[in-house]
C-alpha cells in the first residue's frame, strides 16, 4: 500500500507560497490555466551561509503541518493547504517526488533541488537533496527524485553564524522521518558574488543582498513553470 499526494494548480495555489525574504516573509505564488509561475529575480536567503551549507532561492515552498498556530498569514497568501488538510505523511523515507515542469532559465551553476525542513529538538534541521537535482527543460516533462536515507546524497544546510540559535545540524535520516515544517523547490548552489568590491571576511558575516549589493550577472534568471507536484509515499 502507498499514498500518493497530487498537486496540479487547477484549483489554485494549494498551499504552495514562494518567499521574499526574511523581513517580508512569504509572497503568493503566481497561477495561470493551472500552471504555477516562478520568475526572478528571486530572494537569496543567506540563513544559511557559511559556516552552513551556503546560499538558497525559495520560488516553490508549501507547509506540511498546519496546526492552531498556523499563521493565518500563510492561509491567506496559499489557499486551502492540499498536503496538510489531506493528512498526507511527514514521513519521507524514500518518498518519490516528481515535478511537470519546463522553463527558460539562465542558471548559472544552480539547480532545482528538493529542500526538507523540519524541527528536531529545539532547532530546525534544513537538507538539500543535492545528489539528485530535478531537470528543467524549455519543453514539458517530468524529473523524479527519491528521498533515500543516504547521508551521502545529502547536504545539511546548517546556519549562518548569527542563527544558530535557530537552525542547526543533526542526522538527515531522523530528519527524514519527521518533515514537520516544509518543502522547499530551491535554487542552490547560489553564487554570491559582490557587485562592489569588499572585505572577504565580511562576504558571509554580512547578509548577502540585504547588507550589501549582488552581482546579478552571476545569479539565475529567468522564467520556470510548475503543472504538477506528485509525491508517492511507499508503505503507508
């Protein structure tokens, strides 16, 4: 027996939000004819700079929990949550996870990669499933990844220095069996690369794009569509 969660944006956003940054938080994701939109420039979130695993954009996110103290903030920019109010796992253990999509992309050493997110103990554990990124082509097609409990296939995304009181690093397989915040569609690696020049010890120190200017030449652009999400969840 296996469940299997399908998202296809004919009915709206589902609960899928794209983030703008950590003081404007999430923003509504764009819909047209059933095809979710994402279209830079994007955000970089540099919660987890180095010493963490480096610098992320967040087009596609949606919660996989939605308890009391949901923020009605969320409710209001995704819709009625697909994933949450279906009672889908948050057990992703070898998960199988495909996305319909196609774009028109300058990426510039990033991928399209999956992000899990959930709190272990008194931090939130982030990892990027980096051995196995999705492939985005001009036209329509479908990429699928497996969420196997392989440490190797994954990176711990970690903290910036400042947010260790919040972020932090544990075991991606306890992770994967409680994915109890999010899951992130996420452009990683990101280059940061400053537009003027800088001390080096400031370039992670600093709050990439918000302290100081980006280079856009050496970030991704333009434009990637999302027409489905199917997660397949073995032996529910």
């Amino acid at each position: 027996m296996s469940r299997t969660y399908i998202e296809t944006f004919d009915s709206g956003p589902g609960g899928w939000l794209g983030w703008d940054s950590n003081a404007a938080g999430a923003k509504p994701i764009k819909i047209v004819d059933g095809v979710a939109i994402s279209d830079g420039p994007w955000w970089v979130d540099y919660n987890h700079a180095p010493p963490g695993g480096g610098y992320l954009q967040l087009p596609f996110a949606i919660h996989t929990l939605q308890g009391p103290d949901f923020p009605q903030q969320y409710i209001d920019l995704g819709g009625v949550n697909h994933f949450a109010e279906g009672g889908f796992p948050t057990d992703f253990t070898n998960a199988k996870v495909t996305i319909r999509a196609r774009g028109e992309m300058k990426w510039r050493g990033a991928h399209v990669m999956l992000l899990i997110q959930g709190k272990v103990g008194d931090r939130y554990i982030n990892y990027v499933l980096d051995a196995q990124p999705f492939t985005i082509t001009p036209e329509w097609s479908e990429s699928t990844i497996i969420c196997e409990p392989d440490p190797a296939q994954w990176k711990c995304m970690g903290s910036r220095h400042d947010r260790m009181d919040f972020y932090g690093w544990d075991d991606v397989d306890k992770l994967l069996r409680d994915v109890n915040a999010d899951i992130i569609l996420v452009h990683h690696p990101i280059d940061v690369v400053p537009l003027k020049p800088m001390p080096e010890e400031d370039l992670h120190r600093l709050r990439a794009g918000e302290e100081y200017e980006l280079d856009p030449a050496h970030l991704p652009e333009g434009r990637w569509e999302l027409d489905e999400v199917r997660i397949e969840f073995p032996n529910v």
